[in-house]
C-alpha cells in the first residue's frame, strides 16, 4: 500500500460550519487539509466527513493518523521518512 506524502509536522485547528468537508488522504493537496482533486495522480481518495454543527476541528496534516480526518497525535512519532 502506497504511504500518503506528509503535507505538515502538526494539525490545523480550523473552526468550521455544519456541513460536509472533503479531507485529503494523499498529502498533495494544496489546500490542506481539504482536498484539492491532487490525488487524481495517487492511489487515494478524500474522505468525506460532515459535521452536524460549527465546531472547532484539529485536522491531521502527516497523514499518519490512525483514520478519519482528526488529529490522534502521531506527528508526534514521525521519523524521517
């Protein structure tokens, strides 16, 4: 299985409107960590998630988490890859 490419060494912490948000798996979106439509060019997809109402998010960056877009903290453990 093809490994995602870091995109960053910590979350983003955005506050976000109920709804429905894309979130890149592949770490080539420009516009982390939303998709983009970069992973055209990988073997991933987005993830889709929704939220029911506005809330405040830490959206996983190194995409080394264990699943789902949220931060589970293992930029914390990232070697040098």
């Amino acid at each position: 299985m093809d490994k995602p490419k870091i995109a960053g060494n910590k979350p983003i912490v955005v506050e976000l409107s109920a709804g429905q948000y894309a979130y890149c798996t592949c770490g080539e979106s420009k516009n982390q960590p939303f998709c983009d439509g970069a992973h055209r060019t990988t073997s991933f997809q987005p993830e889709m998630f929704t939220l029911a109402e506005e809330k405040t998010v830490a959206l996983c960056t190194c995409k080394r988490n264990a699943g789902g877009p949220y931060c589970d903290g293992a930029h914390t453990k990232l070697e040098s890859e």
